[in-house]
C-alpha cells in the first residue's frame, strides 16, 4: 500500500490539470447546502460547514481571516477540507501549515484520513530537510 502510494505521489500531475491558477473572482463563490464527502466516507458536521463556506467565500473575496471556534469543534477538520477544496480547484500549492510540534502528527494523520493529497512533514535535522526537499517537493523550476 505505501509503494502504491509513493508511485502515485511521486509522478508529476499532467501539466493541463495543475498549470498556474489564479483565485477565482467573488462571484464564482457559491454557498456548499451539504458537506461534500471527503476519503473514507468521512463528512463534516453543520458548524463545521459553516466554518468551510465562511473560508471559502473569505478566499474567494481575497479577506484574510481566522478560524478561531472553541476547542474541540474542528479547526483541524475545517481548515484541511478549506486546503483540500483550493486544491481540488486547481491552485496546486504547496501549501504550508505550521502548528505546534504536538500536534503535527495528529494533523498528518487528518489530512491522510480525508484527503488524497500529499502530506509531507517538514522537520528534523539538516540533512532530513535535505532529502525531503531533494524528493518529495515538486516543481522547483517551473
């Protein structure tokens, strides 16, 4: 299962699916009435679908902002299904999370359990960096 996987991640997408993509405008944002379904059957809940539209239609008006529920609603959740959206749209990243380093695994393990990207933990030593940078980044040169 991992080799399969690593020769699906390790493959560069066909140049017509991820050439550069800018935002789309305000008026393509259309309000999601029900949660898409993600990997593994998974869903989100109604809060959790209001959080996602309210940063999907934030990103499509080119407005910051921040997710900021009380614990133990979702953010995790939220905030990966929003990256997972951009992504499906076509925007190919990379795009860079930072959390605490106690929580790195659990957001590897999320983004893992509901999306098909490719998660790389960045961390460790020089060398580590090294390597990662060296086989798992893609499009350095385009």
């Amino acid at each position: 299962d991992k080799i399969k996987q690593y020769k699906i991640f390790s493959e560069l997408p066909p140049k017509e699916k991820w050439k550069f993509k800018k935002r789309p405008s305000p008026d393509h944002w259309t309000q999601l009435k029900e949660s898409p379904l993600y990997k593994g059957g998974n869903t989100l809940r109604p809060y959790q679908l209001e959080g996602l539209n309210w940063l999907l239609f934030s990103w499509h008006n080119n407005r910051n902002c921040i997710l900021a529920d009380e614990m133990g609603l979702g953010k995790t959740i939220q905030s990966l299904t929003f990256v997972n959206s951009v992504w499906e749209y076509g925007i190919r990243g990379p795009f860079l999370i930072i959390a605490p380093l106690s929580t790195i695994p659990n957001w590897q393990r999320e983004f893992e359990a509901w999306t098909d990207m490719n998660v790389i933990v960045y961390h460790g030593s020089q060398q580590s960096k090294s390597m990662i940078q060296e086989y798992e980044f893609f499009y350095k040169n385009e």
